[in-house]
C-alpha cells in the first residue's frame, strides 16, 4: 500500500499564504502579484513516499515478511517507480 507523507514548516509565510489563498481560486486573477507585493516567498516542502505490503495467506491481514515485500517490490517495479517520483521532485536550477 503506497504511503505520501508531506512534510513543511508551518511559519509566518505559509499561514499567510493560506488565507491569502482563499481568494485566489479565479481565472487570470492578480494573486502573484499580490502575493509579491507582501514579500511572500514559496512555501518550501518536502514529499515522501513509501509502501507497506500485507500478507493475508492465512486469512489475517498482517505486514509481510522482508521476503514477502522483497518479492512484491521486485514484480511491481518499485524502485524505478519512486526513483521517478523523486526526479518529479527535482527541479533543474536555470
């Protein structure tokens, strides 16, 4: 099962991008530049991802077994799936 975790710091500048937000929901509105004019500056996050696998074989659900989650893992091609998460991540720097 997939797992998204946000983490971001909740200050100043992310609480008044909230409720500033709030009103920034139109067609070529003119929020940048208000958000400009209050010096506001791109909230800074980070994403996460993990997964959980379950075994069920005995008709309990319960976290598979390192061998169990290794085999899953290799036939659901997870670790080229979240190397490509990440990369969405990554940005290049102009």
């Amino acid at each position: 099962m997939p797992k998204l975790v946000f983490r971001f710091a909740v200050n100043d500048n992310l609480l008044q991008w909230l409720s500033f937000s709030k009103s920034c929901r139109k067609f070529k509105d003119t929020c940048l530049n208000q958000a400009k004019q209050r010096s506001l500056h791109k909230p800074k996050f980070e994403i996460l991802y993990d997964a959980t696998v379950s075994d069920n074989n005995k008709k309990l659900t319960k976290k598979a077994s390192l061998e169990v989650e290794q085999a899953i893992f290799n036939q659901s091609g997870w670790e080229q799936t979240l190397s490509k998460l990440n990369r969405l991540m990554i940005k290049p720097k102009n």
